[in-house]
C-alpha cells in the first residue's frame, strides 16, 4: 500500500515563513503526481489551495506557493498569519490509473 | 456558484449496505471526473475513488480498502454521483465528501456514514 508523508507538526511565528513537504513511498515526487494541497480547520470542510504543483485556485492567498524540493512536493507559506493555523493535507495521484492518495497531513500552529 | 450537496448517510450495521448521493450544480457535471473522499472521525483524509466522465469511457478507480466492496457511478441527466457501499466495516464510519476534478476544487458538507452494531 502506497504511504505519503508530511511533517506530523510545525509551529510558526506570525510573518514567518513554513515549508511543509509531501513525499511518496513509491520514489521520488514529480508533476505526473499532480500534487494537491488542502487546508482543513477544525470542524470545518477542506479548502483547496494549491493543485497540478504550483497552481493557485482563485481563492489562495498570494502567500501560499507549491513547487518539487528534492524529491518531494512541497508547500511554503511565506508571511504567516495567524488564520493559517489549520491542518494542510497533500494528495498525489499515482500510477497510470491516477489513483489518489492522501498524505498523513501536518498540523501548523502560529505560536 | 457551485453546490455539492452530499445525503444518503445514516447507521448502518456491520455487513451492511448504503447508497450515497451527491447532488451537483453551477458547473458542467457531465465532463467532470468526480471523486469520493472520506474522512474517519479525528483522521485525517482519505481518497475512496473516482469516476471518469463519460467522454473518458467513465472509468473508476478505487482505493484498496474499499475494491471490490464498494462502486461509484453517475447519472449525468440528474447532476448526480452515487456510491454504492456494500460489506460495511466499522472501519468506514466516516464523513463522506463528493468533490470534482483532480483539483478538488469545490466540497460540500458530507455525509456521514456510522457502521456500527
């Protein structure tokens, strides 16, 4: 069974800047994986942020970016605000049937 | 504006079945790829499958946890996705998320699905 991986936790200061990443245990994270990403606030619905690796959806804060960091996707927060506090899943879609698969999710606090 | 409005949810017995529904609007449904996605209580996400759109042959994929037991399709005349879950585990309590695309772009609210004796 195919396991992606995040950073169980990451604790920010306010106007900081966080990279979360996002690795698969299949080798090495390239755009074929069309990385997603997704901000989740308690007892709320997932928001999509980032898709097809850099690609913002119209509602992203400029502050949210995505890119490929040694092997891994990855996701940067630069100028962190105190309403990024949340959990941040990625998904990657392996194989040639594109089959997804959530990451284990990072919980970021902005301490 | 898009709407996704999941329903179909409720408790349901180990060895159980359940059909969801997810009523979609405010984007074109038919050429859209739709994806189930579940979320167990206190975890994290977790991708159940997709259905291709008609015009790319309607094809579905699953994850492993569920093939065999469970099956997506979609009536595009209605707007409207399905998940048949037969052979219900405890494993798949979970709030169950319709949303399009390989984007994810749009969610609704869920529904919830308790399998439990």
């Amino acid at each position: 069974q195919t396991v992606v991986t995040q950073e169980p936790s990451l604790t920010v200061s306010p106007g900081g800047t966080v990279t979360l990443t996002c690795a698969s245990s299949t080798g090495a994270v390239t755009s074929d994986f069309y990385p997603n990403w997704l901000q989740q606030k308690p007892g709320q619905v997932p928001r999509a942020l980032i898709y097809s690796t850099s690609n913002k959806h119209s509602w992203t804060p400029a502050r949210f970016s995505g890119s490929l960091l040694g092997g891994k996707a990855a996701l940067t927060v630069s100028g962190v605000q105190p309403e990024d506090e949340a959990e941040y899943y990625c998904l990657l879609y392996h194989g040639a049937a594109q089959v997804g698969v959530f990451g284990t999710g990072t919980k970021v606090t902005v301490l | 504006e898009v709407q996704l409005v999941e329903s179909g949810g409720g408790l349901v017995k180990p060895g159980g079945s359940l059909r969801l529904s997810c009523a979609a609007s405010g984007f074109t449904f038919s050429n859209a790829w739709m994806n189930w996605v579940r979320q167990a209580p206190g975890k994290g996400l977790e991708w159940v499958g997709r259905i291709k759109s008609k015009r790319d042959a309607g094809a579905t994929e699953y994850t492993a946890p569920v093939k065999g037991r469970f099956t997506i399709s979609r009536d595009d005349s209605k707007d409207t996705l399905y998940l048949q879950m037969n052979s219900l585990k405890t494993e798949d309590t979970a709030v169950y998320y319709c949303t399009p695309d390989r984007a994810l772009s749009y969610w609704g609210q869920g529904s919830l699905v308790t399998v439990s004796s």
